[in-house]
C-alpha cells in the first residue's frame, strides 16, 4: 500500500464558540494519530495509506461536531501516485532549513 499526501481543511460552524479552538480539536486529532503532517494557515497535510488518512479525516470532523460546532465544511486534496509513494518531503524538503 502507497503512501499519499491528503490536504484537509476542517472549516467549522458555530455561532458561540471560536473557530480555531474547534480547528484546534481536529489538529489534535491528527496530532495523535501518529502519521506524519503538517499545519499550514489553510490546510494540515498528512502523509500515509489512503485508508488510514480518511479515517482520520473522519474522527477529526467527529472531533469538532463533538467539540460544539453546529456543522463543519470539510475540503479534501490529494495526491496519489500509481505505483509508489507520494511525500511531503519530495515537495518541500528543500525549503526546510
């Protein structure tokens, strides 16, 4: 099984509680699931198995509904390769210092 890169950006809707402490509840999510990622002012881009990354997507959108938004806009980006994997590394690696 391949890796692949999935792009996810939880957009939550509530009418009391602050946006980023719900955006904060699905990075947690993320956090925790033990696959490599990374934050962006947009998006978290995660690396991993197909299977596994929308699983998580899943818990995370869980996360935020169970964290008190009334309802969550959830966009997905992904890139998969046909016969290997695909890595954050190999797209910005040189611009880590």
């Amino acid at each position: 099984m391949y890796s692949i890169n999935l792009g996810l950006q939880i957009v939550p809707k509530s009418k009391t509680i602050d946006t980023y402490s719900l955006v904060d509840e699905a990075i947690r999510v993320i956090q925790e699931s033990g696959v490599p990622y990374s934050v962006t002012p947009f998006e978290t881009v995660m690396e991993g198995p197909q299977d596994i990354l929308m699983a998580i997507a899943q818990k995370a959108q869980e996360a935020v509904l169970s964290a008190g938004a009334d309802e969550v806009l959830v966009y997905y980006r992904l890139q998969v390769r046909k016969n290997g994997d695909v890595t954050m590394a190999e797209k910005t690696g040189k611009f880590l210092k």
